[in-house]
C-alpha cells in the first residue's frame, strides 16, 4: 500500500495553470509522504494497491501529485489535472478533495485549509448575481456599512409581531431585518404569513423615511420548498432571501441561484463548525467561502473578531479579503459581520472591516434598555459618529440613544 501511495509523490513539482490546488494539513499514522501520497491517491485515480486496469497511460494524464511536503509543519499540497473535475459542480468536488480522504486509517487528523482554482474552472460557475456593487444599487447607499438587525428572540414571534418588530428598525435606522437560522415555517410563524407583513410593512417604511429596506426570509427547506417560498418573496416585492448553507447544500444553493429570480441570496453559515472549528480536522471557513462564492451567494457570515462568536481576526479578514477581491467573472461577495454585537463596538468594527460589510445586531439592538426602536437609533448613531470621525462619547451627548446603549453594554 505504502510502495502504491508513494508513486503519488512529486515533492519538487510545479502545478500547471490549469489545475486546482489542495492545501492540507495532515498528522498520520504512518511515515508522513507516504501518507501525503495516499490522500492525493485517494482523492484522485488510486485505491490502495495496484490494479491493472490503471495504465500507464491513465496515470500520466490523471494522477493527482503530492509536493512541498513539510513533515516539520505537517502540511501539503495536491494538485488536480482539471479533467478529474466536472466543471459547475460543487458535490463532485467534495467527493474527490473532500471524500474518503477524511475515513483513510492511515489518517489521524486532515484539514483541508485552502484551495486554489485554475480560471477555467472558476468561470464554469455563475457566481454571485448582484455581488457589492449591485446590492449597493439596490439598497442605494454607497459609502458606508450596511446596518443588519435579527428578529430576537430567534423564534416564538408572530408573523405579525415579527413584521412589526421590523417595521421598528426600519424606522430606527436599520437597513436590513432578517430572519435567524432556524426560523422556517413554524406553527406560530408560518413563511407565508411572515413574508406577507414583513415586505409590507417594510415599503411602509421605505415611504416613510425615503430610504431601501431589505428585508431578508429564510427559505431553507427541502428543494422544492426552497424554489416555492423564493418565488412567493419574489411575488411579493422582496429583495432578498436567505438559505442555511451548510442545511441545504451547496448544490441547492447553485439550483437557486440558476433560477435568475433578481433576489439578492444571503448565505447563512449555521453548523459550519461541526467540521471548521478544529484547526487539525475538518475544512476552514476559507474553502467553504470561496465555494460558496461559486454557488452563488451574494452576502455571506464570516466573523465578528469581537463578538460572541469564534474566529480570529486574522482568519476573518483573509477571507473577507478573498470575497471582495477580484476572481476571474464571478463578483465579490459583501461579507458579514454577526454575533454579539452592540453599538458600542461600533468604532471596533469599523477599524477592523471597512465600510464593504454589513454590520448585523440581534441582542445589541433589541436588547437596548428602551426597546427595540431605541436599540436601532442607537446602531445608527454609532455608524454616523464613526463616520463623522467623532467619539461615541462625545457623539452620545446629543443622542440619548446612543448614550443608553453605552451606559448599558460598556
């Protein structure tokens, strides 16, 4: 088996333009190249011993090469002809990179912490529909943050509590009232009811305050459900839905997205740290961004850096790096910060993510000691202090919600 996996090995090698990438880390429980060349077996032509029905030929043209091994940091690369991978399909590419490599016996802990794309590869998916620049037209504002807000508590609202309680925010400043992961359609709260009072009432509040309003309706569910509840938001006047990511898959979010509905598709990365979160095993929130950038998520959670949420800083800004930047076709994706937040972290954040971001409050805004439409005048008195280049303690002096925010959290 060894001898097999070692014919995988090229640790001098220079991949082509035209294929993909793998970086991993990998602590083994045989000789560390050996196994390096089994995951790049495995993961591409190999089993785990010779058969005959692989010639020489075959091997020349598809095997997968194992190079810049470093048994000291215990990491690897892999690179993929791109004829081992069908191009537009995201579940294909978790079979082979992402397959039975994680079962081997000879693994005791592998993640897969990057991947790169050759152009070719990147171009055969459709991307974001609106990436930035086109929710920025959409929302009509263009210098600064966008202002997100979670209906809280997460479930046991009304529909119509749950459309007022938008109608609050709006009011207060915010830009943007989404559902919370595992709001779907709920005795108390079905979707139909909640999209219905939610996006009227949120036009209300565009008319009233000459500002867009978005409001953001979880549609996971089973396919089907998904597309029925997208095109009733669609129906409605909507300009945005949201899909649980890691729930449905990234293949129900490509099925969405080659829908062409015109609404922006927000990616929700609940249970993503079932295989992220262990720095040895699993998959980095990295390579689940930049997939998601392929299937066609227009915003996408990334971290906080100061909220209630794991990740640090360095990890959260590489990848907001990766989605705002520059891909071939496919458009940025406008990250989101969400997690623990409250207005008074407002000049934190702002130094840490820039104005491409939207800054999302759930407790921080409703949890606020006057209510929730306080909570909201509050957020956005923050951001206008933060862009006016003021101290949220001198900028509080004339704004009593801001300073009730403050004297709440700080």
């Amino acid at each position: 088996m060894e001898k097999f996996y070692r014919k995988f090995l090229k640790p001098k090698y220079r991949p082509k333009r035209n294929e993909l990438v793998a970086s991993f880390y990998l602590e083994a429980k045989i000789d560390f190249q050996e196994a390096a060349g089994g995951v790049a077996a495995e993961s591409s032509i190999g089993t785990w011993t010779e058969v005959g029905t692989l010639k020489k030929e075959i091997f020349r043209k598809l095997a997968a090469h194992a190079f810049n091994l470093n048994a000291k940091k215990k990491t690897f690369q892999v690179a993929y002809p791109l004829a081992l991978m069908e191009k537009g399909n995201i579940p294909q590419f978790f079979s082979g990179i992402a397959g039975n490599i994680f079962s081997m016996k000879i693994v005791k802990n592998l993640r897969l912490f990057d991947i790169t794309f050759p152009e070719e590869y990147v171009n055969s998916f459709k991307g974001p529909q609106f990436g930035i620049a086109g929710i920025r037209k959409i929302m009509n504002i263009y210098n600064r943050p966008l202002i997100g807000c979670i209906a809280k508590p997460k479930l046991g609202l009304t529909a119509t509590e749950h459309a007022k309680l938008a109608y609050r925010v709006f009011i207060g400043g915010v830009d943007i009232l989404k559902d919370d992961e595992n709001l779907t359609d709920l005795t108390f709260d079905h979707f139909e009811k909640r999209a219905h009072f939610t996006i009227h009432l949120a036009k209300k509040a565009e008319r009233e305050t000459g500002q867009k309003k978005m409001c953001v309706l979880n549609v996971t569910a089973p396919p089907q459900e998904m597309l029925k509840r997208t095109r009733l938001v669609k129906k409605l006047g909507g300009k945005a839905v949201m899909v649980d990511i890691v729930s449905v898959g990234l293949d129900n979010v490509q099925m969405l997205r080659s829908e062409n509905l015109g609404l922006i598709i927000h990616g929700h990365r609940a249970g993503h740290s079932m295989f992220t979160k262990d720095p040895k095993h699993g998959m980095s929130m990295l390579v689940l961004a930049k997939l998601s950038r392929l299937a066609g998520i227009d915003q996408l959670h990334t971290g906080t850096v100061v909220g209630k949420m794991e990740g640090e800083q360095k990890e959260i800004l590489a990848i907001n790096r990766f989605l705002k930047s520059k891909w071939y076709k496919i458009k940025p994706v406008l990250p989101i910060a969400s997690g623990g937040l409250h207005p008074g972290m407002m000049p934190k954040l702002y130094r840490i993510f820039g104005q491409d971001v939207i800054f999302n409050f759930g407790g921080g805004i409703h949890g606020h000691p006057a209510g929730s439409l306080a909570g909201a005048q509050a957020a956005r008195q923050a951001l206008e202090a933060v862009l006016r280049k003021k101290t949220l303690k001198a900028y509080s002096k004339n704004h009593l919600e801001l300073k009730q925010a403050m004297e709440h959290w700080e």
